[in-house]
C-alpha cells in the first residue's frame, strides 16, 4: 500500500517537473522495491506450493505412494524452483526451499525401496541400529 502512496507521489513529481522543466526523477528505490515486492510474491507462492506438498506426502502411508508420480512431481518442483529470478539465488529462503526439495529427491528413491515387502524384521532392527530412529512395524509407516 505504502509502496503504491509512493508511485502515485513520484508520477505526481514527474508531471511538475515536465510542466517546469525540470530534470525528471526517475524513481530508482520505489521501482527497485516494487520489483523486489514481485520477486517476494512469487517467491511466496512457489514455497507455499511446495512446502505444503513436501508434508502432506509425509502423512501418506508409504504402500499409497505412487513413486513415479510422486518422482515426477518432485522434478517439477526442482525445475521451478531452478527456474525462479537470478536475483533470489541470493536469500537464504531460496537456498533453504532448494536444498528441501533436492533432499527429497535424494531420500526418494531410498524410502521407496522401504516398501519392497521382502524386506523383514531383521531388515528394520539392522536400520534402526543404524539410524538410530524410532520405527514401529506395527503401525503403517509414512515418510515423516
């Protein structure tokens, strides 16, 4: 809101100093920062996407994940996240959104290989010990 109070204010300086002659000001910093409120926005919305669809995969059951689906969808968001302005390679945000999705494409295929079902109790204590994670059999297993 602020940053549209501050156009309109520099449109209105620019009109007076065309009407006297005047050296026109170009309005650098409230450009600059309307460009950096887009990048945000669409940083935003993409993380959103993302991050929201990174947990709601850890609450699937892993025998209903389909992991060419899941695979492809990940792939995607690498490439979008590859694919936003230069500029944000720069925030921490960016890096933390990218390093998120390539450590999921890293896990996958290791969490996929879970599901093999000749995989047996001996299989899990072996992990666990050397996981050192808490894992009960017994009850479905997700990503989280």
């Amino acid at each position: 809101l602020q940053v549209q109070f501050f156009e309109a204010s520099l449109e209105k300086l620019q009109r007076r100093q065309q009407l006297f002659q005047v050296g026109v000001c170009a309005g650098g910093p409230i450009r600059e920062c309307r460009e950096d409120l887009r990048l945000l926005k669409q940083f935003w919305d993409l993380a959103t996407v993302v991050l929201s669809q990174l947990e709601a995969w850890n609450t699937l059951p892993l025998q209903a994940i389909d992991g060419e689906q899941l695979e492809d969808q990940a792939k995607t968001f690498a490439a979008m996240v590859r694919g936003l302005d230069k500029r944000m390679r720069e925030w921490e945000a960016y890096r933390g959104l990218s390093l998120a999705v390539k450590n999921f494409l890293v896990c996958l295929p290791l969490i996929l290989n879970l599901r093999n079902p000749a995989i047996q109790d001996r299989h899990w204590q072996e992990l666990v010990g050397q996981t050192h994670a808490v894992v009960d059999v017994s009850k479905p297993l997700t990503l989280a």
